[in-house]
C-alpha cells in the first residue's frame, strides 16, 4: 500500500513539473509590437543530367533485381534563394543538397524581425544550377501585425515560392 501511494505521489509530481514547464516560460517569436517573417525550405533541386533508356545488352548485364529500362543520375542542384524586403536584401544564399550523393532536400531556415505594418516583399529561387537568374519568382505585399508571422516556403508542385 505505501509503495502505491509513494508512486502515486510520484506521477503527481511529474504531472505538475510536465504542467508547469509547458506553460512556462512563455515563448515569443517577436518582440512587442512587430511582426515576423519566416524563411523555412526543405526543397530538393532539379536533377543534374539526362535520364537515358538502357539498351538490351546492358539490361541482361545487370542482375535481375537491377534492371531499370530507364536510368537516372541522383545528383541535384543547389538551389539559390534571395529574399528582399522593402526593396533592402534580407537573406541570400546558395544551399547545397543534402546526402552523401547530393541527392536530398537543400534547406534553409530564417527568423527575421520585421516591424509592423505594411512591406513590399521579393523572393527568388533558382532550383537548377544550369540556368542562370532565377526560376521562380514571387512579389507581394504583406501586412504584419503585432506578433503575426508570414512564413516563406518553396514547392515546384505547388508552384513555387510560397507565402503563408
């Protein structure tokens, strides 16, 4: 009996630590009275080469369990990524693919201050490195409240560059 009550006093205590902790201390993405702009990507670039139809002959070279009549390489770009706000650049940068075959999602992620109020925001993306500029480019205007935040995303499947 006293070994149940000790456990029950126990799981007590760590309910009200686990209460405690998840309301405080408070967490404040801005400071009073401005806004925030939020860069979050996790993107993989276009595909550096050709896709190429094998032949016959290589086709019966390779075992049973290898045998794709279309090969890809794995390798993929760098994405390039610029963000300007009010005409001023916020963040720019080349972000390289992740894996050890630079086969994986190049990311990125920003928090960025921003006072209230009306801005004139730029993003661009480049998604493949063979092309120079940009490939994807969004302008908008953004009205950022007291603690609100705009987040900047990008998804070629979605259309791009993408303001939430």
């Amino acid at each position: 009996m006293i070994r149940v009550l000790g456990q029950l006093a126990w799981f007590a205590a760590f309910a009200v630590a686990v209460g405690v902790l998840s309301a405080y201390p408070e967490y404040q993405v801005a400071q009073e009275g401005q806004g925030a702009l939020r860069l979050s990507i996790a993107a993989p670039g276009r595909i550096l080469g050709e896709c190429r139809r094998l032949t016959p002959a290589e086709l019966a070279a390779r075992a049973p369990n290898m045998r794709v009549e279309v090969e890809c390489p794995r390798g993929r770009s760098s994405l390039r990524v610029r963000m300007e706000v009010d005409g001023e650049t916020l963040y720019e940068a080349v972000l390289p693919p992740g894996g050890i075959a630079r086969d994986g999602n190049a990311t990125a992620y920003g928090l960025f201050p921003l006072r209230v109020g009306r801005h004139e925001l730029l993003v661009q993306v480049n998604d493949d490195e063979r092309i120079k500029g940009y490939t994807f480019e969004r302008r908008v205007t953004i009205e950022l409240d007291p603690g609100r935040v705009v987040t900047v995303d990008f998804q070629r499947e979605r259309g791009g560059v993408l303001i939430l």
